[in-house]
C-alpha cells in the first residue's frame, strides 16, 4: 500500500508542473496578443501623424498658393 501512495505523490508533483507550464503557456499566450494589439495600435498612431503631416503641407500648399493668386490679381 506504500508504494501507492508514493505513486500518487510523484503523480501529484507532475500533475502540478503540467498545470503550471500550461499556466505559463497561456500567460505568455496572454501577453503576445497583448503586443500584437500594441503594435496595432501604434501602426495606427503612425498613419494617423503621416496623415496629418501630409494634411498639414497640402493646407499650407494651398494658403501659399491662394495668396499668391490674390497678388496676381490685385495686379492687374
């Protein structure tokens, strides 16, 4: 009957590694979907100041070009 209960507590010991690496596995599961939403993220941030940026020129393209339409025409 001895030799059953040391079976069992070696059984024991391995059931609980085996829940903790699989624990572990998930956790680190966890944390790169977690990353791979960050770097959604900041792709995202990313286009959205390029965007801004090339707004930014256009508008100011365009205030350059307004102005100097309305000095060509002041002068004629």
């Amino acid at each position: 009957m001895s030799i059953l209960y040391k079976a069992a507590g070696w059984g024991s010991i391995f059931a609980i590694l085996a829940l903790i690496v699989t624990f572990l596995k998930q956790i680190i599961a966890l944390v790169s979907q977690i990353l791979a939403l960050i770097s959604f993220f900041m792709f995202a941030i990313k286009i959205l100041v390029v965007l801004t940026f090339i707004v930014l020129i256009g508008a100011v393209g365009f205030m350059i070009f307004r102005s100097w339409d309305k000095n060509r025409r002041a002068e004629v």
